[in-house]
C-alpha cells in the first residue's frame, strides 16, 4: 500500500471513529440524526474513492468500502434495537395509564382511597409542648420527696440480703 493509500486509509478510519462517537454521544431517539450520519459517511466514502483510483491502491478501497459495510449495518441494527426498545416502553407506559385509568377493585391491588389530611388546628394540637412547660407539668404531677420525710420499711425477712439459702 503506497503512502497516498495509507494517509486515505487513516482519514476514513478516523473520521468512521469519530462519526460512531457523534451517533452514541446525540441519539435521543431522533432517526434523522442517524440518517444525517449515514449520508455523511456515504459522500466521505465517495471523497475517499475519488481521491485515490483504483490502479493505485486498490487495497485501501476495499478497506474502505468493508469498514463502511460494517458501519452501515451496524447503525441499522443500532435503529431497530432503538426503536424495538422505543416501541415497547410506550406500550408499557400506555398499558400502565390503561390500568390507573380503568381501576377496578378485585382484592389483589390494595384499594385506592382518599387520604384525609388533618387541619392545621388539629396538627399544632398534637405538638409537643415547650420544654419549660412540659418540666412544670411534671414537677405538679410528681411532686418531689425529700429522704428524710420518707419512711424507711424495714425488711419482712431477718436475714441478710446475700445470704446462701438451704
């Protein structure tokens, strides 16, 4: 392969390379953009065809037509797994609002109900009073005994507390 061939050969691979990032990096489920890469990898195949005849470096074309086959045929099954998978996310979205729409009661699915929500009265109602309040309720509640007005029981049993026992 001559150096003209070679240069051909690197500059197709390069800008193949560079194409395949473009189509990975911006399909969002938008074809035209892949057909706007497949039409440019076509005229860049003709450039390249043109650009070198086929007495001189008849090795690069068919490298270059092979990769771009390759290409090709890899882009269109990158279309119809897109669009396969396209198409059954929008048959389950569509079965799913079918369900929420179409919603019967049967005893599998828990039963759809109204929530009540409580008014803004009864929620500050079961807020918890502030410290210094709650403190005082309890000091009326639990009134405080000092030990010496408490009144020491003496023990019902007459031995000691960790003696053994038969």
């Amino acid at each position: 392969m001559g150096w003209r061939g070679s240069i051909v050969l690197i500059y197709a691979e390069g800008d193949i390379a560079k194409n395949s990032e473009d189509i990975l990096e911006h399909v969002d489920g938008e074809y035209h953009w892949l057909d706007l890469v497949c039409i440019r990898i076509y005229y860049f195949f003709l450039g390249a065809l043109v650009a070198v005849t086929s007495e001189q470096e008849p090795e690069c074309i068919v490298g270059v037509f092979n990769t771009g086959r390759t290409h090709a045929r890899r882009l269109e099954a990158f279309r119809e797994d897109h669009a396969g998978q396209a198409a059954s996310i929008e048959q389950k979205a569509f079965e799913t609002f079918q369900e929420y729409r179409d919603y019967e009661p049967n005893g599998s699915t828990p039963v759809r109900c109204e929530h009540d929500v409580p008014t803004k009265g009864t929620i500050e109602s079961l807020r918890t009073l502030p410290m210094e309040a709650l403190l005082e309720e309890f000091r009326e509640n639990h009134p405080y005994e000092s030990s010496d007005v408490k009144e020491l029981k003496p023990s019902l049993i007459p031995r000691s507390p960790l003696s053994q026992l038969n």
